[in-house]
C-alpha cells in the first residue's frame, strides 16, 4: 500500500505484477500529467495556500469595536504600541508583519489583530478541503502531487495566471480522475499481496 501511494503502480511491481504495473500505474501518471498539460500546473490548487502563499486568519476589532476575522498572507509577528492615537482616540499600534519575499516589515494602524495570525488549516481544515473538491482526489497520486503542489505554488509566486476556462475543469477533472484511480490500485494491490503471502507454501515449512 506504501508503495502505491508513493508511486502508482510500484504495489504491484513488488508483487510481481510487472505487466500490471506499467499498464496501470504509467497510464494513471499520464492521466496526471494530462491534466496539467491540459489546464496548466495551477491545476493544482495545494488547500491552505492563496496566491502561491501560505494563508492565514487573524482577528481584529472594526470601527464597531466588533471581532472580525481576517485572512491575509502576511502574517503578524508583533505588535507594539506607538503612544499615538487616531482622530477617534483610539490608540495607534505599530504591526510588524512578514512579507511576500520573507522579509519583515512594519505599519501603523488603529485596527490592530488580536492573538497571533493562524494557518488556516489549523483553523478550519474541514472548509479549506471543502472549498477544494478536486485536491481530494489529487491527493490520492502521493509525491507527484506534492511535486506539482510545490511547482504550483512557485508558478503563482512568479503571476503565472490560474485558469477558469472549461479547459481548468477538464484539466481538474483529469487529475482529480487519476487520484481515485490509484486508491483503486492501493487496495487492489495491497489484496493481491495479502493473498499471495496467505498462499499455501508461502510461509514455508515448520
């Protein structure tokens, strides 16, 4: 089952199943690589990422003094207080966030967050998967999603534009097909293994 899930198709090769293995492992991975050949790499859309970056939530209060939550991907490392007030009085805090390149930098503002800014897969894991159908299935492909998540995530930092078209459906689908298809060959390559070993002689003699 490891095997299958690392690489489509690699269950069966250790099982002896070499025929098996090329035909539907090589024919899951060239559905894979279809789709992204088909909609581009942003197919790939790794959960808890916006823009090629990681996502988070934080809390702020509004000009309503109300609790409002907000997603950016800049995080709050720290916030300072300026000794300065706004029109209002309301005090102003100096917010020192990290930017795109990784490099910090700081605003003022009177709306400062609250807390620390949280991954919003540790926040609410369950929607951002939700908002993510087709990863559901890609995910099912192992590393070689991993890979395109991480090629994807450097296409959207360098605006390489994800497509909407029809084409980023069927390149979604294809994908999404293909995960689905290897949970098939996990199962049914961990059942040939497990009937192979329970074989009469497979243990050998006592």
């Amino acid at each position: 089952m490891i095997a299958s899930i690392l690489v489509p198709g690699l269950g069966y090769w250790l099982i002896g199943e070499r025929k098996r293995a090329f035909t539907a492992g090589g024919g899951i991975i060239l559905l894979f690589v279809m789709g992204i050949l088909i909609a581009g790499i942003r197919v790939i859309s790794l959960p808890g990422y916006e823009d090629g970056y990681r996502k988070y939530v934080e809390g702020h209060v509004d000009i309503n003094r109300r609790i409002v939550t907000v997603a950016t991907t800049q995080p709050a490392v720290a916030v300072m207080k300026t000794g300065k007030t706004n029109g209002s009085g309301w005090p102003i805090f100096a917010v020192q966030r990290l930017g795109a390149n990784g490099e910090p930098y700081s605003i003022e503002t009177d709306q400062p967050p609250i807390g620390p800014s949280e991954w919003v897969m540790l926040q609410s894991p369950m929607a951002q998967l939700g908002d993510n159908i087709s990863f559901l299935g890609q995910i099912f492909n192992g590393p070689l999603c991993a890979v395109a998540g991480y090629l994807s995530n450097a296409a959207a930092r360098a605006d390489v534009p994800k497509g909407y078209s029809r084409l980023a459906d069927i390149g979604a689908l294809y994908t999404a097909i293909s995960g689905m298809l290897n949970l098939m060959l996990i199962v049914d390559a961990a059942s040939r293994a497990g009937h192979a070993a329970g074989a009469p002689g497979a243990g050998g003699s006592a």
